[in-house]
C-alpha cells in the first residue's frame, strides 16, 4: 500500500479515538491497528515514525507497536 495512503488510514483512526482520554485513544488505536490492518501494513509502520504528516496520537500509538531502535 502506498505511504501517502497509509497515513491518511492512520490519521483516519486516530480522529475517531481523539475524543478519548489520551491512554484510551493510544490503546484503541493500536488494539485496531493489530486487529484490523493486515501483516504487510502492520510491517510498513516503522517507516511512519518519522512522518511530520501523522497526527500525534496515531505517532504515540504506533510507536507501541512499532518502537524506535535502540
């Protein structure tokens, strides 16, 4: 899937959990991310980290599943 597509996805999830307290909306983005994208996506989060295009939520919660390296 295309990067630009990616983050607009991700954005996309992270708005409809922006309303919940900020752990909540952490959780329910990365609870949907594992549920719901498939492997192949899930692997392309890495690259996202550093993407000034994603929201903060949808970067705090992908950096649970996707964490810098040491």
């Amino acid at each position: 899937m295309q990067r630009d597509e990616l983050v607009h996805m991700l954005n996309q999830v992270a708005a409809y959990y922006a309303a919940y307290p900020e752990a909540e909306a952490i959780e329910g983005v990365r609870s949907h991310l594992l549920r719901f994208w498939n492997p192949a996506m899930r692997n392309q989060l890495a690259a996202l980290r550093t993407d000034p295009r994603l929201s903060l939520l949808a970067h705090r919660a992908i950096l649970q599943l996707a964490p810098p390296a040491p």
